[in-house]
C-alpha cells in the first residue's frame, strides 16, 4: 500500500487476483475503490507466473502510479482522476 504525497490517495495492490486499485481518502471512512486495473496475462515460469500478481502499488515522487506485477514479470503505470479525490 502507498499513500500520495498529498494524502489523498490510498493504492493497493492485491496479490492473489492480481490488481491494483486506487482509494480516495476522505474524512469520511467509505472504502470503495475508484480505480481498479486488472492485470492479465503470465509469464515464462509456468510454477510462479501463471497469472497476475500484482506485487507492489507505488507512487513516484511526481505522483505517478506505478504497479508491479511479478506474475507478469511488468511494471505498470496508471493514471488517477484527481478530481475524484476527497
């Protein structure tokens, strides 16, 4: 999990179905996600990389998303609507 640097963005990564989803944070606890990205697809090892699974949700020091995947063997970047923020 990554929060943005100015505090109005929760991102998570979810490794077993392999997305990432962002969270406005708001004064208010209401927890539904305005941005998922599904990840598909697999990679070489057949054992490890069989699907997505999305590692790491991150946010650079310019506040772009990024997701790692290491089912994929990918990094991944995603836009956010700030506007949608709390």
């Amino acid at each position: 999990m990554s929060v943005d640097k100015t505090g109005k963005w929760l991102f998570v990564a979810n490794y077993n179905n392999g997305s990432v989803a962002a969270y406005p944070i708001k004064a208010t606890v209401r927890w539904r996600s305005s941005a998922t990205f599904q990840h598909a697809g697999k990679s070489v090892d057949a054992q490890r990389q069989s699907g997505p699974h999305a590692h790491i949700a991150a946010i650079s020091p310019d506040t772009l998303r990024v997701g790692v995947d290491l089912g994929l063997d990918e990094v991944l970047s995603y836009r956010i609507d700030p506007a949608k923020a709390g």
